[in-house]
C-alpha cells in the first residue's frame, strides 16, 4: 500500500485508537511517514513507557501529534443518529446438493468437474454471506431475483 504514489491519502477505521499502539503507528507511516518515527523509535519512545509504565506525559505528547488528524466519533454520540439494526435470517440450498441431484445430466460428483463444483460451492457460499447479495435473494423460490 505504502509504494502506491497518491496525492492524497486517508485511512477510515472502525477500531478505537486505544487497542493498539502498534496499529496506530501502523496507519499513520502510512499516511505521513516518518510523522511517528521509525517503529523502533516509537516502541521505545512512545509504546513501551505508555503499555509499561503508564507513562501519561508520553502519551500527552502522542495525542498533542495526532490529535490534529483524526476525527472520532464515539457510538454515545452517534448513537440517536444510527439506524435501528436490521438481522435478515435466510435459508440457502447449497450448490452441491443441487447438483447431487442430478448426478445423470452433471455426470457426478467424482474427478475434476465434481471438485471445481465444490469450490464454486464454497465461493458462492462465501459471496451469499454478504449482505448486499443476500438482500436479493429470493426466500420463497430460492432463486436469485
């Protein structure tokens, strides 16, 4: 990621800074180089007096770096803005047992054709357990709509 040449670069993250330093690092070498230091320089400056220590002056002084490029947003004070969760329940016919019944038009399940049938199985699975695929999906037919 770090060798793509960009003009602009943004990191958009779900985890708070406080799991791991490391992390932190982690997505500002990527957005400004060298703004942390080197990872060694940070681990022994920053990470291991703040995790060992509970050095508060060295993390006064990583927040007072940082501070002026993140906005965060903390769940109590987007929470009256999100929308009430949805969970969707849905019941999908594997491609294998499909194709296990009909074994005399497909010529089984044996050899090559029977393992690519099981990899598109499991691809397919994979791609129905998203969200946005599985909302199109038809419950009553079991087709795709």
């Amino acid at each position: 990621m770090k060798s793509i040449d960009s003009g602009f670069r943004l990191a958009l993250t779900g985890t708070p800074v406080e799991n791991r330093l490391s992390e932190l690092w982690s997505i500002f070498d990527y957005l400004m180089p060298g703004l942390l230091f080197s990872y060694k320089r940070f681990r022994r400056e920053v990470e291991a007096p703040v995790i060992n220590k509970k050095d508060e002056s060295a993390m006064a002084e990583l927040k007072k770096i940082i501070t002026p490029f993140i906005l965060r947003r903390l769940k109590k004070d987007v929470l009256r803005d999100l929308p009430d969760k949805i969970e969707e329940n849905l019941v999908i016919v594997k491609l294998q047992e499909r194709y296990e019944q009909y074994p005399s038009q497909s010529g089984g399940t044996d050899g090559a054709a029977g393992e690519q049938i099981k990899q598109i199985s499991s691809y397919v699975a994979e791609v129905m357990r998203h969200t946005t695929i599985s909302r199109l999906f038809n419950r009553q037919t079991g087709n795709m709509r």
